[in-house]
C-alpha cells in the first residue's frame, strides 16, 4: 500500500507551461506542402517512404522471378540482378522503416502524445522532410543514369562497390547512391534533433518521462541511437566517394583491373566494414525499437490491460539501445577477424537477447487474462509477436560465430533478417497504420478489406520466410545470381523456390488491397469520432479529429496520470485518459 | 574504432547522470494525480529548448569527429603511412580560432550586462576573425600543394584535407549564424531575449569548434600519436 496525496490535483492550474509560438500557414502552399505542422510533415514522410517502398517491392519481385525461372525473363541479367538486390536493400531498410517509423510516425505522435502543440523546431522540422524528398529522387534518379544504380549489395563494400566489375562501379551508379545516403543523413539530423528536443522539453505538464507511452520511449530511444550511428554511414560514404572520385585510398588496397594497375594502394577495406556496421547493426534497432514500443500500445489498448512490466519495458527500450553499440563486429565474422575479437562480439550478442526477451514475455503476460479484443491493430501485434520470436531464434544461431561461418552466406541468413527486421517490422507499421487511420483522417480503415489484408500478410510471409530458412540449410548460397550446376543442392528446392516466388507476388498484390483501402476509406470509411479504441493517451483527447492546427485548443493539456490505466477496478468505464484528475476515480492502489 | 567508443563511453556517462534525475525507478501505475514538477519545472527558462537543440546536435558533430578519428588511427597502423610537415600558418590559425572563442565569450557577458556599444563592435570582430581562420586554412592548402603534399599521395594527405575541409565547413556554419546575429545586434537598440540567445549558442558552438580543432591540430603534429597507438593496442 502506498499512501498517494489524493484530490492534490485540483489545485493545480491548467496549462503553467509556457506556450509555444505557433507559426500560422498564410494559403494553401504553406499550409499542405511547405508546412511546418509535424502532423503534415508526417503524412507527407509516410507518403514518400510508402511510395519508394512499392519500387521495393516490384524490385523484390523482379529477383524472386529470377531465383524461380532462371533464364525466362530476357531483362534480368546477372548485373540487373544485383542492382535489384541493392536497390531493395537500400530502399527497405533506410528509405521506408527508418523513414517511416522515425518521420513518419515519430512526427505524428511525438507531439500528440506528449502534448505539445508541434515540435520544438518545426522549420527545421519542414527541410527534414524536403531534404528527405530530395535524398529520394537522387536514389530514383541512380535508376536512369547511364550503367544503372549501383549493384554493389547494400552493404556497398569496397573495393568492389566502385570497381568496374560491379554494374554502377565505374559510372554513375554508386556516386548517386552515396549522395543520396549522405543527403538523407543530412536530412534526418534535422528532424532528429527535433524529435530528441521536443522529448526533452516539450511535454505537457505532468507528462514525466516515465509517464509517457512506450510509443514515444521507443521512438525517442532509436532517435537518439539514429543520431550517433548514422554519422558513421556519412563518414564510410564521404570517404568512399574520396577514394572514388579524388583517388585517395582510405579503403582501397594496391588492385589491378582489367589487368591495369590503379594508382590506389594501402586502404583498408575493413575499415569500411566496421565503419558500415558500427552503423548497419544500430540500424536493426533504430527500426526496431519504434516498433517495440508501439506494439506495446497497441496490445495494452486492445486488450484492456494495463502494460505487464512498464518500468522492465522502458530500461529494456535503453539497455537494447546501449547495448546495440558494442556488437557491430558480428556481422563481420567472416571477414577473418581476430578469434577473442568474435568472441566478445559473439557475447554482446547474445546478451542482448536478455532485454528483447523479458519485452517478449511482457508482451505476452500483458496479454494473460487481458480482454483481448481481435482487432485488426491487435492482431497485427500478435502476428508480430511471434514472428519477432521466431526471427530472434534464429537470430540466436548465428550469433554464435561457429554456427555463423557455415551459415553466413547461405538463405538462411536472408530468411533470418527477412522474419527479423523486415516482416516484423512492416507488420507493425500496418497494426499502427490501422490503428491510429481514424486520428489522422477521421474514418476508420474498412474492416473487411483489412481482414483480407492481415491474412494474407501473415500466412503468406510465413510461406514465403519459413521454407527459406530449410534453403539455407540446405546449403542454397544466397546472393547468387542463378544456381547453375550445384550439385549439392537438391532438384526440391528448385521447387521450392518456385513455391515461395508465388507466394512473394500473391503477398505483394495482396498490397494493393490496403492501399485501395487507404484511399477508399479516406471519403467512404465510417466515421470514427475521437477516440474509437478507447485508449488512454493523449493523442485521443484532442479537441478535434484530426487534430488541427496547435493539437490542443485554447489550453494544453494537464496529464495526471500514466498511459496504461485500462480496465482499474471500481472505475467506471475500462479505460482512464491521461487527463483524468484522480478526483472520484477510484486509483489501482486503492483496491490493491 | 576505440576513439568513437571512447566517445560513446563519455556520452553514455551523460546520459545516464541526466537519467539518475529523471525519477526511472518511479512507478508511475502508483501515481495517479501526484505531479512531478521536478523533471518538467526547468523549462520554462526561455531558449532552454534551443540551447538543448544545440548540445544535441553537438553530440551529433563529435560523434561525426570521433569517427573520423577513429578512421584516422585505423588506417594509421597500414604500412604506407607518411606524416606529413605542418605549415606554419597552422599556429597561427590556431591562435585566430581560439581569439574568436574568447572574443564570442565576451560578447555573450556584454550581452547578458546589455551593453549593445560593445557587443557590436564584438560580434563583428568575432566575424572577421573567423573569416581569418578560413582564409587561413585555405592558405595552409595552397603552401601544402606548393610543397607537393597532394591529396591522394598518402593517406596521411588525404585524412588532413578531408577533416580540414570537414572543420571548415562547420566554421563556415557557424560563421552563416553569426553573420546574422551581427546584423540583428546592429538593427536592434536593446538587446533583446533572442539575440542574448543567439550570442551565447554561437559562442558555445565556437568553443567546442574550437576544442575539436585542438584535437585535430594534435592529430596531425603527431603530439597525439602515442595516444592512438594505445588505443589501436587495446583492440587488437
């Protein structure tokens, strides 16, 4: 029993923050395309992240159809080939998820769910997103120089990401990919700061930080671990473009092509390994954490259940962040390194699995006896779940450098990061996608096209991720081009290879399903009133749907209270806002 | 890859004295009603969110540093490294950078009094002066090539073009910033709560320039060898 100053709250005056400027949008330019409102600039991130994402995707299915007919499709060639898989790899990785979950959603609930009226630095904010927009066209542009993009991996290792032999190496195609990725890092401090600041100093009053959702925990702690890392992508890309162009040899070693000597000599190609990987494996959390923290959310509003473990949650959110520093070395087991080396690396590794774990487990006791509702945010969250664990095991695996070294350039790899970072991930982007639709536009998502959706989602990414996992056992070598005479590989997993291509153009049409259901449910979705699911968090206290201009009205809001009071005994609706003053509501404590 | 831990190590150090007052171990289900003005009372303070903004983004520009750097003492240990003389004009440089530091530095005290006659004439010596360092580092470029330093001759050519043009660069940033303070101190009778602010961000961005080229000037006249060699042992 902990005693609790009750009824203190009434005294407290509204809104002692001091508030913010607000620039106000004179016509229609400023208001729809160069705006400074985060909530626009949001719409416009996921917008942009989405519509590069689709290239993605029709790149995903190029290579797929390649893997099953070897030879049928004239056009792909071996150098095509490999510009696919860059340019997948790329796009997914850096343009969509971090795109997406840090300017995307990171813009739009920072601010609602702290209660800010708009981010700290909402100019800044606005060039983030142009600066973002310009990252993307030169990527698109890389599509049309002549050569192509680069076809170095998306890795882009030297010395052969800008040699002759890989397409794009000699001519345009990998200067214009290393532009736009320092482009975008320019590009994404300026909205980082801002996401960090306004964590840091503009929350409502009462909102301390271990008050906030995980939602913002999440997205805050990748922000800050995005801050750090990517300037290590910026340096490995300046200095290759050094090398590239100006003929300094920071990575290149002394290496004839086209048997004539380059001037280069003495560059350390591992350098930029541990230069690309010191940012590469932060990476995988800068895309998961946001989505650990709102799976978080959406499990506990739907299933009326206050979060099992919130303080366990938040140390994990931080510790994984630290933590993903020490480990980047992993992804480079095979490069001969020092054995003591792989073995504190090999460590860190598994270390990490302990915070990731106890997430896991809190997830599910939140789940014990909660009153699960089978929405379509919720089960989105439940896909996710166990498809993060599934993809963590292996994770496991290979984590282990003895296992790693035979298993590292096999399809077991891609199925492992594919269930890891690219399924679980995107399953939660739709869950939060579904789930906060009705805030931004004011409709809820048509719930049948959604169910269509989730289904074929789920199942079909399990048959097309699942049997990979037995290719690469197998001994499938990934990266290659076509398989040709291998004899160890069996005449089955032609056909499985087969199988799975279906199943990546079935689950990839079945895309276009929630984009329809996107655009129709703009004008036809029913209409959702301000707080549908019935949650505790700021974002469903606004005064208007959507959210106008300034979020809050004349006063902003007072929180007094954490975000998870679902179902507390004795009160008298299942859920308490943020808002709420503890004044007649009975709090948890009393009856515990 | 040790210095940019060392970094990190230092960071890390921060962010957790500023988390050991941010009430972690609280339990806010327990807390219904009971507000905290004590995480949330400071910022009121007015230009605290930019001032936090700017160490921020100053943890971002030495993160960038510290990378470099670690590149630097990697690729220091391959067998065709040649140092490389350091022009005079350095020393000097050196000494015009840390007058900028202590003449922004002044400006922000004659600001705070809300002296404005001395906070011009400041600001805009501050702005000359940091011209002077660009110009003169340009002018170490051009005695180098003279000398035949080029380049793409030796990595160590390469890393000291690279991380000078890099500190310019910021220099020129910073030099945009103060350019326009300058402008407003001169339009503005009094000085008002946002250029005091603007007068002291620039002088805590031309310090820690200031500290980051110190570092680099070790770098490159060799003083800092013995430490990257530790550092290089450690981990290998």
């Amino acid at each position: 029993m902990v005693e609790i100053p009750a009824g203190s709250a009434s005294a407290i005056p509204a809104a002692e923050v001091a508030d913010m400027e607000l620039y106000h949008p004179k016509s229609w330019w400023t208001k729809y395309v160069f705006s400074q409102d985060a909530k626009v600039i949001a719409v416009q991130y996921a917008l942009t992240a989405i519509s590069i994402g689709l290239v993605a995707l029709v790149l995903s299915w190029l290579m797929r159809l390649q893997l099953a007919f070897p030879g049928y499709f004239a056009f792909i060639d071996a150098d095509r080939y490999y510009q696919f898989i860059t340019m997948h790899g790329m796009i997914m990785v850096i343009y969509l998820l971090t795109a997406l979950f840090l300017g995307g959603f990171g813009n739009y609930l920072i601010p609602l769910m702290v209660g800010a009226r708009d981010m700290v630095f909402p100019y800044a904010n606005m060039l983030s997103y142009w600066i973002y927009l310009i990252a993307v066209l030169i990527l698109v542009a890389g599509f049309f120089v002549p050569g192509g993009p680069t076809g170095a991996g998306w890795t882009l290792y030297p010395p052969q990401a800008v040699l002759s032999g890989t397409p794009g190496g000699r001519d345009m195609g990998i200067l214009f990919m290393l532009s736009s990725l320092i482009v975008f890092i320019i590009g994404f401090t300026m909205g980082g700061l801002n996401y960090v600041v306004t964590v840091l100093q503009g929350r409502a009053r009462g909102m301390t930080l271990m008050r906030m959702p995980l939602t913002v925990w999440g997205i805050f702690t990748a922000t800050v671990m995005a801050l750090l890392a990517f300037p290590a992508l910026f340096v490995a890309c300046v200095m290759m473009l050094f090398d590239r162009l100006l003929g300094t040899s920071f990575f290149m070693p002394a290496i004839v092509e086209m048997g004539e000597q380059l001037q280069h000599g003495g560059g350390s190609p591992i350098l930029f390994q541990h230069l690309f990987w010191f940012f590469g494996h932060p990476e995988v959390y800068i895309v998961a954490l946001p989505a650990f923290g709102i799976v978080s959310d959406l499990i506990s509003t739907h299933a009326r259940k206050n979060i099992f473990g919130y303080r366990m949650m938040v140390w994990a959110i931080v510790i994984i962040g630290a933590l993903s520093f020490i480990v980047w070395a992993h992804h480079m087991y095979v490069s001969g390194m020092n054995p003591n080396f792989g073995f504190f690396f090999a460590t860190t590794t598994l270390i990490i699995a302990i915070p990731t774990a106890i997430k896991v487990y809190n997830w599910v006791l939140t789940l014990w006896r909660g009153d699960i509702h089978l929405t379509l945010p919720m089960l989105f969250a439940l896909a996710f779940i166990v498809t993060f664990v599934n993809g963590g095991l292996t994770g496991l695996f290979l984590g282990n450098v003895v296992v790693d070294v035979p298993l590292s350039d096999t399809m077991f790899v891609v199925a492992h990061f594919h269930m890891v970072m690219g399924v679980a991930p995107i399953l939660v982007i739709f869950g939060a996608i579904y789930h906060w639709y009705p805030k931004v536009t004011g409709r809820m998502l048509n719930d049948t096209l959604g169910h269509v959706h989730f289904w074929i989602t789920f199942l079909g990414t399990y048959a097309i991720f699942f049997p990979m996992h037995y290719l690469g056992l197998l001994g499938v070598p990934r990266r290659y081009y076509e398989l040709g005479e291998t004899a160890f590989v069996p005449p089955s997993a032609h056909s499985l290879n087969i199988f799975i291509t279906i199943m990546a153009l079935f689950v990839g049409a079945a895309q276009m399903v929630f984009l329809f259901n996107l655009v129709w449910s703009l004008s036809r979705g029913r209409l959702a009133g301000g707080n549908p699911w019935r949650a505790t968090t700021l974002e469903w206290q606004t005064p208007q749907t959507p959210p106008a201009h300034g979020n809050w009205g004349k006063d902003l809001p007072v929180v007094y209270r954490w975000a998870y009071d679902y179902s507390v005994p004795g009160a008298p609706e299942d859920f308490i806002p943020q808002t709420e003053p503890a004044r007649d509501i009975p709090t948890r404590e009393v009856v515990a | 890859m040790n210095v940019m831990l060392l970094f990190l190590a230092v960071l890390g150090a921060i962010i957790l004295w500023w988390m050991a007052g941010q009430r972690l171990t609280s339990k806010p289900w327990l807390e219904a009603s009971a507000i905290q003005v004590a995480a949330t009372g400071s910022r009121d303070v007015p230009g605290l969110a930019a001032k936090v903004g700017l160490y921020v983004f100053l943890g971002v520009v030495g993160a960038l540093f510290s990378l470099f750097i670690s590149a630097y003492s990697m690729r220091m240990g391959a067998g065709d490294w040649g140092a490389m003389p350091i022009p005079t004009v350095l020393w000097f440089n050196t000494v015009v950078l840390v007058a900028v530091s202590a003449v922004l530095q002044w400006a922000r005290i004659e600001a705070e009094d809300g002296r404005m006659e001395i906070l011009r004439p400041m600001l805009a010596l501050g702005f000359t002066l940091a011209c002077l360092f660009l110009v003169g580092q340009l002018q170490a470029w051009r005695s180098l090539i003279a000398d035949g330093y080029v380049l793409a001759d030796n990595p160590a050519n390469s890393f000291f073009y690279m991380l000078t043009g890099f500190h310019g660069l910021h220099i020129l940033g910073g030099l945009v910033v103060i350019g326009r303070t300058t402008v407003r101190a001169f339009a503005n009778d009094i000085p008002s709560a946002r250029l005091r602010l603007s007068v002291s961000l620039c002088s805590i961005y031309f310090h820690f320039m200031l500290a980051v080229w110190l570092i680099l000037f070790a770098l490159f006249a060799g003083w800092a060898n013995d430490v990257v060699d530790l550092c290089r042992q450690l981990f290998s």
